[in-house]
C-alpha cells in the first residue's frame, strides 16, 4: 500500500505554531479590505462613546493588532486568531443587528473563517490565493490628494481620503499593459471607489494638477457609530485648471 500522506497539506496547530511576520500582515490586509468604512481601524474613542468601554472590556481594532505584531507580541497563530475575532465580536455585541456596523463586522468575520481555516489547513494554497499583488493598502499620514508619478509605467498609486480620524490610504494598481489600456485599466480599479477617486484617476490620466482636498466651512455630515467617528464629506476644489479638461462621466 502507498503511503501518499506526503501529498496531502499538513494540518497547522494554532497553538503551537506562528506564521511569518509577512503572512500575518497579509491575513490583516486582506481582511481590512472588507473594512469599506474603516470602522475597525482604530480603537473606539471614549469621548465620543462614553458607554462602549463599560460594555466591552476587552477592546481591539487592526491598527492595534498592527502595533501588537510590530512588537512581536504574538507567539502562537492561537493569539493571533483570537484578536482578530476579537474586534467582530465586539462590534456585533455592542451594536444591534440592524446597523451598518454590525452586518460589517459579520461579513468580515464570515471572511475571517475562511482565511484561517486555508491558512491553517493549506498554507501553500493560502499563499498562492492571497499573495497576488493586484493591490496594496497602506496608511499615510495626509491630509490630501496626492498622486505619484515615480513609478514603472504598469504602476499608479492614488491616494483617498478617508476621514478627519483616519489618515489616508494608498492603492497601487498593476495595470497589465498587454490587455487593456492604461485609461480603461485606471477607470476600471477606480469605479467602486466613488466619484472623489474617479475625479483623481480622470485628472491623473489628462495631466490635470491634483488640488488638495478642502473641506467645506459648514458642520459636517455626521456618521457615529460603533467607533463614534465623524465621516467628513470632503470636496475637490471645482476650479477649472488651465488647458485641462477631465474626461466626464
């Protein structure tokens, strides 16, 4: 008889076992993508929740769990799942069913499963599923608008604005050069990421000059939740630019 268990993946022991730094930077980018209004990027301010520390006890968010993996606090995967569950237990405890914040945290921790379960079960497989370079998120602290222009020609990273708690966040775009063209590539990333990012790839793409971001002088739209954050609806600066002449919609 063969013996063929060679073949098969071998089973990972959360308990036991951490993956490399690398990896667990990619379990947290891929789940934050699902973070569409960064409701769990950063712990919960307590001003403008009063009543969320005297119900949960035991905090966390993804910026948290960033700084705890930068200082190597996790020694086991076991650890590391747990903080992670951690931050969507929370949210569906604190908030009703019917809100935002609590469909958020189930789709991601429905999400989450399934990342650990591959993780654990096939990392090989994990790592070919996941590690495709189609996009980076990263944080930065900006305030603005900005494009960047020093990149190879199949690259183009944009930056969008979030809120006035959060810093912006950048997205790289691979632009495949054999398929389709670089204005089809750029329109086609950027139209589920609202009108403000669509204006910035169509000025990008003229040549146009990106304007910083400014916000209006009236109070601004108030969206409070789980993290009791303001969300300002920032606008681009309308003036026309000479000799520019963005593509409309």
């Amino acid at each position: 008889m063969i013996d063929d268990a060679s073949d098969k993946p071998s089973k990972l022991s959360s308990a036991s076992f951490l993956p490399e730094k690398r990896i667990l930077q990619l379990v947290l980018d891929i789940l934050q993508r699902k973070d569409t209004y960064e409701i769990f990027s950063e712990p919960v301010d307590p001003n403008e929740v009063e009543d969320y520390y005297a119900i949960i006890k035991d905090p966390m968010d993804f910026g948290t769990m960033r700084a705890k993996l930068h200082e190597r606090m996790y020694k086991t995967l076991e650890q590391f799942e747990h903080d992670v569950f951690l931050i969507f237990d929370n949210a569906m405890r604190f908030n009703s069913s019917g809100t935002i914040y609590f469909r958020q945290a189930r789709v991601i921790n429905e999400l989450a499963k399934k990342v650990f379960d591959l993780l654990k079960n096939d990392p090989k497989k994990f790592e070919i599923e996941f590690s495709e370079p189609r996009k980076k998120i990263g944080r930065r602290n900006q305030g603005d608008f900005r494009y960047s222009t020093n990149l190879k020609s199949s690259e183009i990273i944009i930056t969008v604005p979030s809120n006035q708690y959060l810093d912006t966040k950048d997205v790289e775009i691979n632009v495949g050069e054999d398929d389709i063209g670089y204005k089809d590539s750029l329109m086609l990333f950027v139209k589920d990421l609202g009108p403000i990012a669509q204006k910035i790839a169509k000025r990008k793409y003229y040549g146009c000059e990106i304007l910083p971001l400014q916000f209006p002088n009236h109070h601004p739209h108030d969206i409070r939740g789980l993290n009791g954050r303001k969300v300002i609806k920032g606008t681009l600066n309308d003036e026309e630019e000479k000799d520019c002449n963005p593509l409309m919609p």
